[in-house]
C-alpha cells in the first residue's frame, strides 16, 4: 500500500521519491510515532512534503489511498445525533418565508438557545420552538427562519449568523497554472523593481562599452530584477467561499508567482485575533492577528481575498463569529489592519450586482472607503492601480 502511496504521490504532482520513502519506513520500523492512523498521517507528510503549497494535493491523495482508516474519534457533540436527523423537509413559499420573524437580537438570541439547552429533553422536528430538524425553530437544521444558530445538518438557506459544528476546509493550490496567465498580468501593475543577489543576467550596454574601451570581450553581468513590492494575502475560505475555490487558486498561484515578499494567511468569513496557515490545524496552529501587525511592516501592502457575505453580527459584534467566541467584532480587526496598512484593498469574487444585498458587504465595503473590487481582470487590474497609489 505504501508504494501505491508513493506512486499517487507523484502522479499528483508532489516530488516524492525513494530517499523519502525509506526515511517513512525506517521511522515506522523505530516506532518514531503511536500506531495511530492520524500520527501516521501527519508524519508522512512531513516526510513527503517540502512546500506548504502542496499540502492540499497531499491530502487528497491520502484520503484516497487510505479511504476509511482515519477515522473522526476526536469530534465531540453534546446534542444527540438523533435530535439532529433529518426526517421530513418542509417547503415554504416566498410568502410564508416573509411571516417568519426572527427572534430578534444579537443577544436575544444566545440566551434563547442557552434557556433551550437547559430544558429541552427529547428530540423535535417541525416546530418553531425547540432544537430540531424542519419546521421554522431559529435553533437546528432542516427548515428555514431569518436568523438563528444552525446545529449540524447543511447550509440550505445561507441564514445561520453562527454554526454548531467542526468544519473541514482545505488548503489553496498555489501552483496552479492554468487559467492564471491573465491574473499575472493584471498583477503586475503593482511592481517597483529592485536587483540582488548573484549578478546573473547579461548587462548588453555594459559588455559593448567595456569590450569596445579594453579592445577585447569584457562581459558585464548584473544582478537579476525582481518584484520589490511587499504583500500581504490573507484569504476567505470554507462556507460561502467554496464555488470560489478555482478561480482563488488561480489567483493564488499567480500571486505567487509575481511576489517574492508575499506572506499568505486564512481566515473565515472576517478577521478576527487570529489566522493560520494551514486549514487542517487551523483550530490547533492559529497565528495571533496581533504578531502579523507588529512583525510587517507599514511598507506591506494588504490585499483581502474573500465574498463578504456573512452575519452582519459577525462584523459588528463580540462574539458574533460564526464558529467561535471572538472578544472583540470583525470590524475593530479590520480597523486595525487599515492604520498600520493603509494601502489595503478587497478583492470579492461574488458578482458585484449582488454585493448591495448583503449587509455585510456593504459594511466592510464603507469601513475601507470603497476600495472593494471584484475578483475579474478589470478588477484586479483598478486594485493594483489603487494599491500603486498608496504609499
């Protein structure tokens, strides 16, 4: 099964070879880690993978190769599983939809779903009151309300301002090639040339006139041009942000490619005090939003990749995040990120004839003095003209 590994390793593109296959094979031979399928999970991919950028490309060969060996012992729930499951599904119309009222605020919420946890005592489905499956309850999965907290199950209506579950998000491709030939142009509008390094390209004008003064070849070199500009990328992912996959990697990979002094982070749905690197140990492997603001400097520029379509609590809020306590509202982050970054722009892959019905966009939107574009050609290409004006 191992070779099998190696060999769909490399068939994925990850440079795999022998050397590290035997290095695999003599850890598991010493016992280096606890026979436990996620230990060998994560020491053959240090084993294996040298770039950060293919630790997608990993985990999708893996979880073939080893379908049904990991297993999810560590996922935890408090509701049973049965109070969550799904029996019948009820429709409702535009009409009815409009007489559903939401339960009111931000607040008013979090205590209405903590006095339920503390009575509910048995399973429903098809109500507007209790936990449950179906029905109009701003609590539970299945049915439809304007605004409540969605407990297992999936998305259906996009209304949940917070989410009760684990969610998997997986890690941006930044060595895709096709598509990004075009996103590479727009990007270098952004460029301030600078040279270093081992001198490596011919210097032409150089070498005629020392030949032509020394009467014999005197070539010149000089160091290579490279791209000066220094950027931040931090980009949405999960949720909302999955029919954007494709076209993020394109961009991604292009930005990659354009941008030596490019630092990259994650986050979901809004900034909040902390972004990681990875999406698999994103809740174990955080990076304190806060140690980004003090380590770059004010010459970086800022460039968020991400639909803005969330909760408007999620923005304006303490602990309006969707999945987790934040202490301080999106909003106060983002604020943040434009004192020491003032050259900081959006980038919204959604249609932009959309963007006036989301709350939340239009929020974030007015907070960065409308330098929010759409994730085209054209857009990329107004971003870059604005982000080259600010200094």
């Amino acid at each position: 099964m191992l070779l099998n590994f190696l060999d769909a390793l490399r068939a994925a593109g990850v440079p795999a070879g022998l050397k590290e296959h035997l290095l695999l094979l003599e850890a598991l031979d010493r016992d280096v880690i606890e026979q436990r399928p996620e230990d060998f999970y994560y020491l053959a991919r240090a084993t294996y993978v040298k770039d950060e950028g293919l630790i997608d490309r990993f985990d999708q060969v893996f979880a073939k190769v080893f379908k049904g060996v990991m297993g999810n012992a560590d996922m935890e729930a408090e509701l049973p599983e049965e109070w969550l499951r799904l029996v019948a599904e009820r429709f409702l119309t535009p009409e009815e939809m409009e007489k559903i009222n939401a339960l009111g605020s931000w607040d008013e919420i979090m205590d209405t779903l903590k006095k339920r946890l503390e009575e509910q005592k048995e399973r429903h489905e098809g109500g507007s009151k209790w936990i449950g499956t179906g029905g109009t309850s701003p609590f539970g999965n299945g049915g439809y309300n304007p605004e409540g907290v969605r407990i297992g199950g999936k998305s259906k209506n996009k209304r949940a301002i917070k989410v009760w579950e684990k969610r998997e998000f997986q890690n941006l491709d930044n060595d895709r090639e096709l598509g990004t030939r075009n996103i590479k142009v727009a990007l270098r509008r952004l460029r301030r040339f600078a040279r270093e390094g081992a001198a490596d390209e011919l210097d032409l004008d150089a070498t005629i006139r020392g030949t032509a003064r020394q009467g014999w070849l005197d070539i010149r070199m000089r160091p290579e041009r490279h791209n000066a500009v220094k950027l931040l990328l931090f980009l949405d992912v999960g949720g909302s942000m999955d029919p954007f996959v494709t076209l993020c990697e394109e961009l991604f990979s292009a930005a990659t490619a354009e941008f030596k002094n490019m630092e990259f982070f994650y986050f979901h749905n809004c900034l909040y005090e902390g972004v990681w690197k990875d999406n698999r140990r994103r809740f174990d492997e955080r990076i304190p939003t806060w140690d980004i603001l003090h380590k770059y400097g004010h010459d970086y520029k800022v460039i968020f990749v991400g639909d803005a379509a969330m909760s408007p609590y999620e923005f304006t809020h303490p602990g309006g995040s969707v999945e987790h306590m934040n202490e301080e509202a999106g909003a106060v982050w983002i604020e943040r990120i434009l004192h020491t970054y003032p050259a900081t722009i959006w980038l919204n892959p959604a249609n932009r004839e959309y963007w006036t019905y989301s709350a939340s966009t239009n929020l974030i939107s007015q907070l960065l003095n409308d330098r929010m574009y759409p994730l085209t050609i054209d857009g990329i290409d107004d971003a870059m003209r604005e982000l080259t004006r600010k200094r």
